[in-house]
C-alpha cells in the first residue's frame, strides 16, 4: 500500500489562496487544527501511518513558526497561522465580529504545540505526552463540542481500545472532516486506513454533523457564536457591551423626544 502521496503535498488543499480564509470562521479553524490533531495521534499509533504523521507533523513545522500565511504550507499549519500568527491572515476570516472576539480569548501555547509537532516529526509516541497535549489544547482552542471531546479521549488511548471503539472515532473524524473540512488533505489518509483496517460499523452510524452541525457560519447569531465559542467571559463582556449600548440610545431618544415635545 502508497502512502507517498504526502511527499506530494505541496499546498493546502483547504486554503489553495489567502482569499479562501473567507470560508471559515475562527471557530472553524480552531475546531479543523484540533480534529488534524486527533488524527495525527490516531496515525502514529498505527505502524503503516506512523511514517506520514511524521512527514505531515514534519511539514507543519517547516519553517519553525505560524507567524505568516504561506501556500505551500500544509492545512494544519495555515489554519494555526490564521489564528497565531502576525499578518493579517485573521482578518479575512467569516463573521468577523465573531470571530475577532473569539481569538481575542484565545491563549495557545505555541511553544508546547511546536514541541509536540517536533516530537512526532521525529516519529516519536508517548501515550502520556500525547493525551496531556490533546487535553490542553482542546481547552486552549475552546473546544466545546461534546463529540469532539469525546473523539479525544479515546483517542489518548487508542492503542487500548476495542476495533468497534476505534471504528467509532475514525467514523467521527470523516464525519467532521467531509462536513467542515471536505478538501482535507488528511482526509483520504483516514479512508485509507478505513479501508486497510475494516473500520466500517456494522450498525449505522448517525452523522452527528448533521444531527447537531457545528453552525459556526450564517445563520447564527453574533451572541450564539459567542456564547458557543468563547465561554461565559466574553459573553459576559459583550452582553455589557450591548445593553450599554441600548441604555444610551435609549437616553438619547428620550432627550431628543422632550426637546421636540410641546
């Protein structure tokens, strides 16, 4: 079985030009690093796909940083440079109301992710660095989506678990990945190993992108994406900010009726 296809890999194929930030939110970008993270545990904890978790972590890493949007960088490696780095990447993200106030809450540890990113460049497995990482970066990006939570926990420990367990978390992640992320450049890495490994349930298994979707772009309210995103803080703070805002103009049209009333 080819899994040269990663030496390849020259360019995203989520984001092919600067442009096509505008089809994801902050949100996005940060639920699309996470989920590219899970998989890259999932891959060097199988022998056949350790080599390209290597290469892709590898390639990430590239050029030591995530300060400047790059083409030829790997999808991981742009979406964490929209929302870590220095240019201006950020700014054309959708919803940009939402989505600046989402990384204004943001706190990543970048020294510790480029460490780990070096770490399994190196081919390295350590179920215990592994499962502290995913743990602390699922609280860094905000994730609060409870099938990704639980994608990885079991992920943490995926040497352990059950092949019906581990075909539940791979059916999870295309799941996530076909529905927020179709292009994925990792994408066809996991159907392969679907295909090698047999992880196909033998009982349906509902799409919970569809039966509850993500909902980050159109459609949503500002104060739902907020209150979603960035937790009780910046809800809090924006809720002040908009009844502040309401208690003014509220004054003003009053001033303005009593000057004009006979």
């Amino acid at each position: 079985m080819k899994l040269d296809f990663i030496d390849e890999l020259s360019e995203s194929r989520l984001v092919r030009q600067k442009k096509q930030m505008n089809r994801f939110t902050a949100k996005d970008a940060a639920d699309l690093s996470f989920l590219y993270l899970c998989t890259l545990v999932i891959l060097k904890n199988e022998f056949k796909y350790a080599p390209v978790a290597s290469k892709y972590a590898t390639k990430t890493m590239m050029y030591q940083n995530f300060n400047v949007f790059r083409t030829n960088g790997t999808d991981l490696y742009i979406m964490l440079t929209a929302l870590l780095g220095t240019d201006d990447t950020d700014k054309l993200f959708a919803d940009q109301e939402a989505s600046q106030m989402f990384l204004q809450n943001l706190r990543v540890n970048e020294t510790q992710l480029k460490a780990w990113l070096r770490f399994t460049a190196k081919g390295k497995v350590n179920k215990q660095f592994d499962g502290q990482m995913l743990f602390k970066i699922e609280q860094q990006l905000m994730v609060n989506n409870g099938q990704y939570k639980s994608v990885r926990r079991l992920t943490s420990d995926w040497a352990n678990l059950k092949h019906g367990q581990k075909t539940l978390v791979i059916t999870r992640l295309i799941q996530a990945l076909k529905a927020r992320g179709r292009m994925s450049e990792l994408l066809p890495v996991l159907m392969k190993l679907v295909k090698e490994k047999k992880f196909v349930s033998k009982k349906s298994v509902r799409d919970m992108e569809v039966a509850q979707p993500a909902n980050t772009k159109g459609g949503m309210s500002t104060r739902s994406k907020i209150a979603a995103g960035i937790g009780l803080t910046g809800a809090a703070t924006y809720g002040a900010y908009k009844l502040a805002r309401h208690l003014t103009l509220r004054k003003a049209k009053g001033h303005d009726y009593g000057k004009y009333k006979k």
